[in-house]
C-alpha cells in the first residue's frame, strides 16, 4: 500500500516543478514543455510502480 503522506509530497513538489518550468516559456513554447513535463512524470509515476513507459 502507498504512503499517502508521501505520495502527497511528491504531488507537490511536481505540481511545483511543472508550474515553474511553465513560468519560463514562452507561450508558444508552453504546448511543448508540458508534453515534456507529462512524459516525464509518466515515467516518473510509472518507475515508482514498477512499470517501463517509453
């Protein structure tokens, strides 16, 4: 079973990246970084369970 209070951090703090690494880009480019932050945190959620996203 997860650690909510874990899982909580970690939702925090990626909501805090994404919305930093929003503020740095243009508006064109925002479309962009956020396939790049949705990849990411794919990847990311999808380690902590064990799984492989590509």
């Amino acid at each position: 079973m997860l650690d909510q209070d874990k899982v909580k951090k970690q939702q925090t703090y990626l909501g805090e990246a994404l919305e930093n690494v929003l503020n740095e880009y243009h508006e064109e480019e925002q479309k962009e970084a956020r396939e790049m932050v949705a990849k990411f945190v794919l990847g990311y959620v999808g380690a902590s369970f064990g799984l492989k996203v590509d």
